[in-house]
C-alpha cells in the first residue's frame, strides 16, 4: 500500500483507483500517518515552506539516519531560500 500512497499522492492513480486508495486510507492509522508523512516530506523536498512544531525537523532527521540525499545547507523551514531559483 505504500506505493499506492505515495501514486496517490503524485497524482498517478486512475480516478476509480484514487476513490478506492482513499477508503483505504480512511480505514487505516497507519496508511493515514503514511499519507501524511509522504505529503510532508514531499513538500520539503520540493522547497515548499511549512509551518513546523519540530515535525519538519523529526522528518529531517529520519530521512538522514536513511541516508536521503538532502542538498547541504537546505533548511526547509527558510521562507527566504525557499523563494530562491
């Protein structure tokens, strides 16, 4: 289902497949923690700023201790480099 998630949330699903992949995330904690967490961390990698409460941070963190490579001095949280070409 992971891929599934991350299909949904890339816009690659067919519209029947995206109906019956949101039932399943709406029935499941862990497929809607998955579905967050991917949506976040997308919008990190892509340099779209969001507000934090240190869950920004936490994602950071667990995407380093995997070994994702994050371009040095990329700070998600920076509403200034964000904006930057």
């Amino acid at each position: 289902m992971s891929l599934k998630v991350s299909l949904l949330l890339d816009g690659q699903l067919e519209a029947d497949q995206v109906k019956a992949a949101l039932g399943e995330v709406a029935a499941d904690a862990t497929l809607r923690d998955r579905y967050t967490l991917y949506g976040l961390a997308g919008d990190a990698l892509r340099g779209n700023s969001t507000p934090d409460d240190g869950f920004s941070q936490r994602i950071f963190a667990r995407m380093r201790m995997e070994r994702a490579r994050i371009e040095p001095g990329y700070d998600p949280l920076d509403d200034d480099e964000a904006e930057r070409p």
